[in-house]
C-alpha cells in the first residue's frame, strides 16, 4: 500500500524519464531530477518541448536552473491553502506537493477530535503542515531553524487567509526547542517532524537521521498531552524505510499510550503512464480511540 497525495488541482506530475520528472505548478511546467526515476521510456508528453524552467544536475554535485519562461515567484492552491513558490537552490520550489496526503491525514483527526488540539510542527519548512492544521481549527507551534523558511511560511499563512488563526513561529533549533519546552511543561496534543537527512545544531552538534530519529522520538514523548492525538514523521532518508518508522513509532509509543501505528511510502499520481512515482516515507501515530 502507497498513500497517495492525488487530490491536487494545482499541481501534477506529467510525465518521468530518464532521471527526471515534468511536472505542471499551476500554469508553469517544471522539469527537475528525480533519484527514483531510473527508467528511459520515451518523453512523450509534448510538456517536455515547452518547459518553463529546466534543473540540471552536475556531475560534480548540485546543479543550477535554466529558465526559459518563468516568473520569479509564482502560487498555487490547496483547496483553501495558497502556496508561494519560486525556484532556489537544489531543485526546490518551496513545497513538496507529495505531503498533501498527510495534510489531508492531519486535518481529518483534528476536525473530528471534537476538543481544542494543539499542535507541535518541528522542522517545519514553509509551513504546508501548519497551514493544514490552522485550517482544521488547531493551535500550532512552528519551529524551523532557517528564518527564511519561517518568514516564508507565514507568508503562505497570510496568502492563506490564516493570518489570525493562533499560530506561534519560532525560528529555533528542533531539539534545543523541544528540551526547553519539556523543562517548561508545556504539552502538545499532536505532533509533526519532517527531519532533514542530515544537519547540525546551533554549537556544531551533528544530525544525521538514522542515529539521532529515535532518541529525539523519544525525547518528544515529553511533549505529548494526557490524551495524545497523533504522531506524524516524515523521512526521504533512503535507508529509513517504512517498516523502520512503523517499528519506532511502535516502540515508542504504543508502549507508553497505546493507540495504533501505520507507515508506508508516500508517492503522486504520472498523468502519462499512470505509474505512481515514490516521494519518500511517512509513518503515523494514532491514539487510543482515534
């Protein structure tokens, strides 16, 4: 089984070959490197011959854009959600669309919880997770340590009509934050992380997913309210597959609070072959009587 984010007006994969994807944003066609597409079937899709803009990867690592005809920055829509997007560094446009289908997830649990649901997004990047939970009547928490990010995120907000929905943006390192707020008392009653492969912290400390996920799952349990809602962690770490998360999650905290635990690739819909292209991981937490 793949969650599949397949819901999206706005955005649509058209075609893959040869390492890369053409993909639709709103009116504009992107071509950017895909790791996972190995095959070189035939392009097709006559989108490949009027592409917007074209990432090409270098051999010696990185890459850079040739635009053709592409605004700097352009939006798309989430059903009542606005996305600003604009090409930077590494491939990205400032959304990874796949996550629409735990947006979808999130927003489901909090509007049927029936009771005010705070929740705790940590690595929280341009806020496409926030704004799904704001929307569904939560109280959020944003944390990301790149201010650009933050800043950008609550400029989605804004676009999204969400500027005064209660959200907290909190430009912080992840894990300084979290153990602070343990010491504080503070509680959450959901929480979600998409962790980088790798980073470092504010002195220097090193985060690489696979040794620094689980002591951090486990420190974030410190976190959780009384009656916790969910847990969501995203991973596009090739080695962290989803039985690894289904395992942790188990471990972690179905041995504390009970509930019920699920992960699985996440992937999007190719309009040309019908093929669903694999985007990563997600494992999800649910607790008891969720």
């Amino acid at each position: 089984m793949m969650w599949i984010a397949e819901n999206w007006q706005d955005y649509e994969v058209l075609d893959t070959s040869k390492g890369e994807k053409l993909e639709r944003w709103g009116e504009y066609l992107l071509v950017r490197p895909d790791p996972q597409v190995i095959w070189d079937s035939e392009r097709r899709h006559s989108g490949w011959k009027r592409k917007n803009a074209h990432y090409h990867r270098s051999s010696a690592g990185g890459g850079q854009w040739e635009f053709f005809d592409l605004p700097e920055e352009w939006s798309i829509t989430y059903g009542s959600l606005t996305f600003r997007l604009k090409p930077f560094s590494f491939k990205h446009t400032g959304l990874f669309p796949e996550q629409a289908v735990n947006w979808d997830w999130c927003n489901r649990l909090i509007s049927s919880a029936g009771r005010p649901v705070r929740v705790l997004n940590l690595f929280a990047y341009t806020g496409g997770a926030t704004l799904a939970a704001a929307a569904a009547g939560a109280h959020v928490t944003h944390v990301d340590a790149s201010k650009g990010m933050v800043n950008w995120a609550r400029e989605n907000a804004a676009a999204s009509g969400l500027s005064d929905h209660p959200i907290r943006w909190l430009v912080d390192d992840c894990v300084k934050f979290a153990e602070r707020e343990i010491r504080r008392g503070n509680t959450y009653d959901a929480i979600i992380m998409d962790p980088p492969s790798y980073g470092r912290g504010p002195k220097g400390e090193i985060w690489k997913l696979e040794a620094s996920i689980y002591p951090f799952l486990r420190l974030c349990t410190g976190l959780l309210s009384p009656d916790p809602l969910f847990v969501l962690v995203n991973s596009y770490t090739t080695g962290l597959q989803p039985a690894v998360l289904h395992y942790m999650l188990g471990l972690v905290l179905e041995s504390r609070f009970g509930g019920s635990t699920q992960a699985s690739e996440i992937g999007l819909p190719v309009t040309q072959t019908g093929l669903i292209l694999p985007c990563g991981a997600s494992g999800r937490w649910k607790g008891p009587g969720v």
